[in-house]
C-alpha cells in the first residue's frame, strides 16, 4: 500500500540509471509520479497491414512478417545494419543505425515477429528505421492492449532508448509489484453516487486500455478528480473565510448616497449596475466580509458602481479607497471622482509614489485622525506607513495588474478586513473563474450604458496607409480625436514590428503643426513628462495621441473615436480589446484599424478576424483561451491555479468543472471543515496536493 511513495529506482525494469533520467527529464521520483505520467495519445493496434500497403505516406503501422539476411553496410563510422522484413505480398527493408549488436543477438533470422514504425521512402524502396519488434509467440497480453499507449518523451529520453514501450513495460511491472490494488483517492461514497471508476481502475485503463469506452470513463475519473481537488481546495477557504471573518456591517443608506443619487447622479443607471449595487449591498449587511470579483466590459460603468458603493462605507462612518495600477489612471479617476462628488461636503486625497513628501504628512495625519474619507491613489497604498482611522471598503480596479500578495495587505489595514471589490474588465471565461477566483464570489455587469454605437473594426494592411492617413484627416476635421498605437517605442533587431519612433517621424511629416498637434505617451518618459502630454489630448489641444501600451487601461477621452493599432499582429487578444476600448466611449461612431503586415501567422489571422466579428469581451476572452490556453491566459500566471493540471483542460472540460465544482459544494454544505469519518479521504488528498503551495484562497 505504502509502495507507491516508493523510490522510482527500485521499481523492476528501472534500477539507478534509468531513475536518475527519469527525475531528471519528467520529474519522476517516486511510483506515484510515474502513474501519473499519462499517455498524451493511443495507438490502434488492432490493424495489421500487409508489406504490399505500407506507404510512406503513412503514420506508424504495425506488420506481421519474416525478419531475415541482416547485412552491415557502410564504412567507418557510418555503419549501420539492414535487414530484409517480408510477408507473402512482398518486402521492404528495417535499417537501423545503432544497437545492431542487441538486434542480432536477439532476433533470429528467418522467425517471423510483430513490427511497429514509421515507413520512409529511400530511393525506390520502402524502409522502417528502428521499428519496435513484438515476438507474436510472446505472452503480451498484460501490456498489449488494443489501444497502446504513447507517452510524452523528451529527447534525452529518447536518446537512451526509453520508449513508450519501456513506459508501458514499466508501468505494467508498477501494477503487479503494487500488487494491482492503488489506494482510492475519493471517498467511496462519491465514486458510487457518480458511478466513477475507482482509482484503481481509471489507472489501469488510461495505460492499458481495455477498450475505447473503458478508456474514455478513465479519463474522465481522473479529470473529475482534478478538478475537484482544485474546486475543493478553493470552496474549502471560501467557506471558512465566511464562517470566520466577520465584516463590518453597513445598514445604513445616508446623506452621501442620497444626496449623490438625487443631485448629481447625471444619468441612470443600467440595470447590471443595480443588480449589481443591489450584490454587494446585500454583502455589506450580511455581516460578513464582502469579498467580490466585479467583472464588466471597458466603458460597463463599474467606477460609478464603486463610486456608489464607496459612499455607502461613508455613510456608515468608515473610510473608503480606490487604487488603480497606474499614476496616469489614479488621477484620472481622482479627478472624476472629485468632479462626481462635488458640494457634498467630503474629503478626497490621491496617494501616488510621486506625491511630495510634504503632502504626505499631512495626508497620513488626516488619515489618521479620521479627516479623509476617501483616497485614491496606486500601489503606494499598500505601504505599512499608510494607516486610516477606520478603513472599511476597499476598491481595487483593473485587478490583474496587481499581485495576489500585494492585495492582502489591505486586509491588515484595520483590525477586521475590510470589505473588498476588485473589478476587471478583462473578460475571463467562466471555467477560468471558477478555478482561479473560485473564492471570490462574482458580480457581472453584462450590458453597456444606452446610446453607445458600437465599435467599427476594420483590419488593413501596411500598404493601405495613404487610404487610412485620409480617413484620420477627415475625423480630425470633424473635430475628432485619434489614438495610434505602437507595440515598440524603438526600432528593434527584427525590423518586423513598427515602432513609435519611427512611427512619430512619419505622423509629424503627414500632420504638421501648426495644423496639427500631437501628444506622446511612452513608457520610458518621466511620470510628469507623461501627465502634461496625456493632458494636452484630455483637454482636446492636440488631436493626435502617439502611444505605446501605457494607454491601454482605463483612460477616458469621450472624443477620441478613433484607434488605430500599428503592427496589430504582435498584440494578444486580450490587449487589442483593452485598446479597442479606449475609443467608443462618446456619442459619436468610433473606428478602431488594425494594422498589419501581409505576412500573419495562422493565429494571428484568427486574433485579428475575432476582433474584426466582435465585440463582445467574453466571446474574446474564450478565443483567447482557446488560443493561448488557460495557463497563459492573462490574470492566470499571477493568481495562480493551486495545482497543476495534467489531464483536464479549462477551455474544453467546462462539464466537468461544473459537475467537480456542484459536487465540491455540496460536500462542503454537509460538512464544512470536512471533518466527518468519510471525508477524511479528502483532507488527505489535499493535504498531498497542497504542500509546499502557497495558502493563495484566504487572499482575496
Ligand atoms: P469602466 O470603468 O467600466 O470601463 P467607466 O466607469 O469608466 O467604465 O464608465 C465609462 C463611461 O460611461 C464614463 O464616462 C461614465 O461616466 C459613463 N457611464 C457610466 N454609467 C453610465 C450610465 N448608466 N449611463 C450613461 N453613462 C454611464
Ligand atoms: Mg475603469
């Protein structure tokens, strides 16, 4: 029971050599680690060709024939060994360029054998190199299987000649030395009401399949399993943070809302934003701390949502911040936000790492003592010095740009956490949230505020500029203003991608001043630099903003209607989206242009032709999913899933996230603290899993 903790080395068929590689080239140390090296694919070897049907064209084919006359050929160091394979249709040859010595040692000319391989073409005839070489005669049927597997293998492995045979024979070898029974890993009541294979069972059939349904039930079991530790694990924390942490409670609706609301408040709301008003005040009178995910497409209007909610927190007499991941963003949002709140008598601050030292002081006593109601500012917020009297809500936009960590210190700013809203508006895909912010609980803002024409998209290549230098021309003159945006500030040693640099020369040229004006934002200028060319296009004085990505989130100029993005092919999809939503944002029709060169790859092609369809950040997002997959999906890396999946995929295995996730609550519903006899299988299993893994769920 015990041996499957065993070292891998003293499993038959692996001894010390064979083990150092396999730690080395795959992570496997121990028995277990080798159960779970899965086949990545199943060969059908049911089929047996005749030699007359083999053809190069062919992927690995499996023959029954007569080995016979080995030769040595060639000179020197190039010699190698052929030999003659042969049924009743016709021959064709085996060559093999190293271990001719155990070739002839070991096959007798003249016997007839199982081959396996890739047919080749040389010349006129057809041969296979280093076939794999079954005696039919042998008792194979412990490791054969109809369906054989294929193990993922790296080069040093093949090298040494551990083929997905020796993995096969291996493996095979782990089962009777194990003595066939692997431990069940679920509870016993789980796998029966699902009608799951046991452990046992599901391991068996993913390396040596009994037959197709067999197979697909393994893979199944042990997907379901993934993700359901992984589900666990997150709704594990979740439900103990809502038992444990208490939150501060805010029963009050006062002057600052209602005022706001009645006065100032300059349109209505949508109905998302009061659904989800309506989320999160429930939240802040439960009792309990309010931990929300805010999701909603660029221009959905989550700041008035936050806005909103932040009044709330001061009509229950608690402070309140708001933090952006950039300067440029913070003060735009303290602008607003003071423009939004003005005459209801309140004190806002904004708190950026290039605020003088002088005003901080005054910032931090006023803090203190209780005078500030609002501050907004960057991750300068986090620093310990920064202390409030008695914090109580706070909001951090477009999430993904800060750390797990750095978010956790905001808890630690008052005696109890206060309640938390972090809002994206990159669109992530269901199946990710589950995973990734499964402790979270979710708000969606799905519909944009009335009267917004949606963008127009249009790809165009490089050689249509002079078309697309007359269309910025025209908007210019109808009093629009223009974004372009460049994926390099300089040139670069593949002369691939266009570069603001080069870019600003040629706009210059074609836009000249006095007529024109332009604005430049890169990331290498000084933070002032940067504000004072950022105000100019803020203040419509220049029409044109020349800009590397530093733009991309959250910046608010209602007239610029139209972006063009230059070299379009060098950027993710998740990016060309957050761009795109820098125009669209007034009354008028916006466009956004995707330049690109000729040459795109076959995913470029796709990331372009979806923003060209729509606009939609979901529907973008599971593209982008699809495309990257969920482990590179932006916001993933940084939040991190607990650990890693081998079998189950996000984008594809959306039923059994779901079931994994339905089955995962339920559990915990029954038995918060998992602590009943029969589910002790789990605490177990988690603990295995989780080890040496950081405690990410208490974070928000
Ligand atoms: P987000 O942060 O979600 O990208 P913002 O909060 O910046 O969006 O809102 C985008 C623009 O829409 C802002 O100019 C905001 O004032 C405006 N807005 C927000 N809510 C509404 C609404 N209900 N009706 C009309 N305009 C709105
Ligand atoms: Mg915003």
């Amino acid at each position: 029971m015990h041996q499957l903790k065993n070292d891998i080395q003293f499993l038959k068929g692996v001894g010390p050599k064979r083990a150092e590689l396999l730690n080395q080239e795959l992570s496997i140390f121990k028995f277990e680690d080798l159960l779970q090296h899965f086949p990545f694919r199943y060969i059908d070897r049911t089929k047996f060709y005749k030699v007359r049907e083999i053809k190069e064209s062919l992927p690995n084919i499996q023959s029954k024939g007569i080995i016979s006359n080995f030769k040595e050929k060639g000179d020197g160091r190039k010699k190698y060994l052929t030999a003659e394979f042969s049924d009743e249709t016709g021959s064709i040859e085996l060559i093999w360029f190293k271990g001719a010595k155990w070739i002839k040692q070991n096959l007798i000319s003249g016997n007839e054998y199982i081959i396996f391989g890739k047919p080749a073409r040389y010349g006129r005839k057809i041969n296979i190199a280093h076939p794999d070489i079954d005696d039919p005669k042998e008792d194979n049927k412990k490791i054969s299987s109809s369906l054989q597997a294929v193990y993922p293998s790296t080069e040093k492995l093949a090298k040494k000649n551990v083929t997905s045979k020796v993995f096969r024979k291996i493996i095979s070898n782990l089962f009777e030395q194990t003595g066939g029974i692997i431990p069940e890993t679920l509870a016993l009541y789980l796998t029966e009401k699902l009608k799951l294979l046991s452990y046992n069972e599901a391991l068996v059939n993913i390396h040596f399949p009994h037959n197709a349904e067999k197979l697909n039930r393994a893979i199944f079991r042990l997907k379901f399993e993934e993700l359901f530790y992984i589900q666990l694990n997150i709704l594990k924390l979740k439900f103990k943070r809502k038992a444990v942490f208490k939150g501060f409670l805010f029963d009050t609706v006062g002057d600052n809302f209602n005022k706001f609301y009645k006065e100032k408040l300059p349109f209505e709301l949508t109905g998302a934003q009061k659904r989800v008003i309506k989320e999160i005040r429930r939240d802040f009178a439960s009792g309990k701390q309010s931990n929300r995910l805010l999701q909603g497409d660029v221009g959905s209007g989550k700041t008035l949502v936050a806005l909103m909610l932040i009044l709330i927190a001061l009509d229950n007499g608690y402070q309140a911040c708001f933090m952006a991941p950039t300067e440029i963003l913070a003060h735009q949002h303290f602008q607003t936000i003071s423009k939004m709140l003005d005459g209801l008598n309140l004190n806002i601050s904004l708190l950026t790492g290039s605020t003088k030292q002088s005003e901080r002081k005054e910032l931090h006593n006023n803090l203190q003592n209780g005078n500030l109601n609002i501050l907004i500012g960057t991750h300068a917020l986090f620093e310990d010095t920064v202390k409030f009297k008695n914090l109580g809500f706070v909001v951090i936009d477009e999430q993904h740009k800060f750390g797990v960590a750095q978010r956790a210190k905001m808890w630690k700013k008052n005696t109890q956490p206060p309640h938390m809203l972090v809002m994206t508006a990159t669109p992530i895909p269901r199946t990710l949230a589950m995973t990734v912010y499964g402790d979270l609980d979710v708000s969606v803002i799905d519909e944009l505020p009335p009267g917004r024409k949606p963008v127009k998209t249009i790809h165009s290549y490089d050689s249509k500029r002079i078309r697309v230098f007359k269309f910025i021309r025209d908007q210019i003159k109808a009093g629009r203003q223009i974004y372009i945006v460049y994926p390099l500030i300089y040139e670069s040693e593949n002369f691939e991608y266009k570069d603001l640099e080069d870019g600003l020369e040629s706009i210059s040229r074609e836009f000249p001043a006095p007529e024109y004006a332009l604005s430049v934002v890169h990331g290498k200028m000084k933070p002032s630099e940067k504000e004072a060319s950022m105000k100019l296009f803020v203040k419509g004085i220049t029409n044109i903003m020349i800009a590397t990505t530093v733009i991309e989130v959250g910046v608010d100029v209602p007239n610029a209607s139209v972006m063009i993005i230059e070299s379009a092919e060098r950027f993710g999809l998740s990016q060309l989206h957050q761009l795109r939503g820098r125009v669209g944002r007034g009354a008028d029709q916006s466009y956004c242009i995707l330049m690109t060169s000729y040459k795109l790859s076959a995913e470029a092609k796709t990331r372009i032709k979806t923003m060209v369809e729509t606009n939609d950040g979901f529907k973008i997002a599971v593209v982008d999913m699809k495309l990257r997959g969920p482990g590179d999906a932006e916001g993933t890396r940084q939040s991190g899933i607990p650990f890693e999946l081998k079998l189950a995929n996000l984008s594809e295995d959306y039923k059994i996230l779901e079931l994994a996730r339905r089955t995962a609550e339920q559990i915990l519903d029954d038995d918060p603290d998992l602590s009943e006899l029969k589910n002790q299988v789990f605490i177990k299993q988690l603990k295995d899993k989780t080890k040496a893994k950081l405690n990410w769920g208490i974070i928000s």
